[in-house]
C-alpha cells in the first residue's frame, strides 16, 4: 500500500502560557511511501517522528494537509478503518492472557462480513506465530518471556489480521544490543515475506540503516532529507544530515573557502573552483583521512584504538568543532608521527563543505 503526505501538519498548544504560539510538531510534510517497502523514521528525540507515525495510523488528527493510502484520503478516517497494525515501544500486550490470546485478540473484533469462524481464527493465530517463530510459546503469559519474546508477540498480533500498513514505533528500544541486532534482521526477514509497507520509527541512525529500503530525516519537525540510505550517507543536503548519520560520527571542522580553495586554519585541503568566498565548515568521514607524509591537513596525535581490521586514529586540531576527530584507517597502515603531528590527504567523495550561516551543503 502507497502512503502520500500532502502538506502534513500538526500543531499542539503550547504549556508554557507565556507563548502564545503553537507548538509544531510536524511541518508541512510532503513525501510517498512506496508501496512494499520498510521506511526508517529517523531523527533525535523529539523531533516529531512518533507524530507523524501518530498521524499516519490515525491517531492524532493533522492540523493541515491529507493523508492518503493508495488513492484514497484517510485523514478522517478512525484508526480501526484505516487497516493498520501498531507496535508500540512498550509492547502494551494484555498481562492477564496467553500468547495465543494477544495474538487472536485484534480477530475477535471483526464484525459483519469480516468476522471470523473459530477454526479460521486459529489458523490465522498460528500462521502469525509461525511466521515471527514463537510458535512453541502460545500457552504463556506476557511475565513468562523475555523482552524480545514479548515484542516477536506484539508484532504478530500487528500482523494477524493482515494490515495494509505496520507501523513500529521505537520496538527495539527495550532489548539489549545483541538482541536488538538479532531482532531488527528478524524484521527485516518478516517485512520481505509479507511484503507489507512498513514504516519503522527510531532514533538509532545505525538501526535505520540496516534494515530500511529509504529513510527520511528529520529535525524539529521539519522533512530533512529522504532517500535510500547509502545515497544520503554519500550524499547529504546539509550538515544536520551529515553529522546525525554514521558511526563514528562525522569530523566537522570550521573553515574557509578562499580564491578557489577550501582552508582547514592555513591548510589548503582541496580545491573549490567556482565557489564564492565564504565561511564553511568541513565535515570529513571517520574513511575520509589518508595517512600520507606529505598531506595538506596535520593533526596534533593523541592516541590509537585498535579495532582488528581497522584502527581508529585520534587526533586533534584547533579548527576542530567536537572533541576528538576520529579517522579510521587500516591496522596494516604504519603510523609516521613526526613532532606530535600527523599528516593527512583526503578522499574527496568523503568530505562534504557547508555553507557557515545556512549549514546547507554547497556541491563542488
């Protein structure tokens, strides 16, 4: 099932009286969901992601704008009619019944022509059981399983009655990160089978990366950035997006482009031909640093971390804007140190400029 946003937006009063304006939780959103495919929801705490799933299953009204699955506008459609399955953060499974009961529950609502004879509901229970492979656990209760048993529960009772659309809102939050790794890829598998559009909400860049077919970013309710997840991380609009997506996380540096140079403090680190200039900053991959004798970019060595393949170089530099730049490079590669210092050249398809005021990517 397609899903289009049209101008989606959602306002909420704001608590603090004192400020008369709303506050916007999600603003002017404007993008399809392809039909078959599993969405990544992405962005920080609070940036409005749960909304906008809120918005899509019917739970919230939108301020403006429509909602649309397939050719047909649901935005004032109850939730119960828009044929959608939920999976909550919490799980939110009934304590006081079985695994077989959570999961046959959403069936013992169908009514008129869709209502189910007995032996159809338990093929169904079972058939959902099967498919996230907790089959061996119908006769227990929700206090007797492990919190990724709980959730495999929670989405085969999302699934049992064969939604149009299943939306997860954070449903790996709770499990350890062995299990979290162990699950996402289980979603992955469950997504592919039943071939049903998914829209997959969390704050977790990494998680987001794996298992979505796009992902959009967002940011204080605001559309960011929307596509498949490599061609954003290759290819981001604007520093926001570079910085949130990858680990370890992107090395920004504060710089300058002058007569056709970028400048890293004194450093000409590669040209800029055509570009006016200006204040930037110069975001640099961890796989973006080159260890070379005669490189334009010396940094101040503070430590190594050996991690096997590769090994994590830190460094310093007093343009840059965190605390420690991280480039990763290859254990075999031999670290020359000289007074203190390291030199670098850099892969140009690794290091993206941003305008110093807008923060929007300015494409060499």
């Amino acid at each position: 099932m397609k899903i289009v946003l049209e101008h989606l937006t959602k306002r909420f009063p704001n608590r603090n009286k004192k400020i008369k304006d709303d506050v916007i939780a999600v603003n002017d959103f404007n993008f399809t969901i392809p039909d078959g495919k599993l969405i990544g929801l992405l962005g920080p705490s609070g940036c409005g992601k749960s909304t906008a799933l809120n918005l899509i299953c019917g739970l919230e009204k939108p301020s403006e704008g429509k909602i649309f699955f397939g050719e047909k506008d649901v935005t004032e459609l109850a939730p119960e009619k828009r044929g959608v399955g939920l999976v909550f953060q919490n799980y939110a499974l009934y304590p006081h019944l079985t695994v077989y009961e959570n999961i046959k529950f959403p069936l013992e609502n169908f009514r008129g022509d869709k209502k189910l004879t007995r032996e159809e509901m338990d093929a169904k229970v079972k058939e959902a059981a099967k498919l996230v492979q907790i089959e061996e656990l119908m006769d227990r209760r929700p206090n007797e399983m492990s919190g990724g048993q709980q959730q495999r529960v929670a989405i085969a009772r999302a699934l049992v009655k064969r939604p149009q659309v299943l939306l997860l809102d954070e449903p790996l939050s709770n499990l350890d990160a062995r299990l979290r790794l162990q699950t996402r890829e289980e979603l992955k598998r469950i997504q592919l089978e039943t071939g049903i559009t998914t829209v997959f909400v969390t704050h977790d860049q990494e998680e987001a990366m794996s298992i979505s077919d796009m992902i959009v970013v967002m940011k204080s309710g605001v559309l960011q950035q929307m596509g498949k997840p490599q061609d954003i991380y290759d290819d981001p609009d604007n520093l926001f997006v570079a910085s949130f997506l990858g680990t370890p996380q992107i090395n920004v540096f504060k710089g300058k482009v002058k007569e056709g140079k970028v400048y890293i403090g004194e450093a000409a680190v590669f040209d800029a031909k055509g570009v006016k200039d200006c204040d930037v900053y110069v975001a640099i991959r961890p796989e973006g640093f080159i260890l070379d004798e005669n490189g334009p970019l010396a940094c101040d060595y503070v430590n190594r971390e050996i991690m096997g393949r590769d090994t994590s170089l830190i460094v310093s530099h007093p343009d840059f804007t965190g605390e420690k730049i991280r480039g990763i490079i290859s254990s075999d590669d031999e670290v020359k140190i000289d007074d203190g210092k390291v030199r670098f050249s850099l892969k140009p398809n690794k290091v993206f400029i941003f305008d110093g005021n807008s923060e929007e990517r300015i494409r060499l």
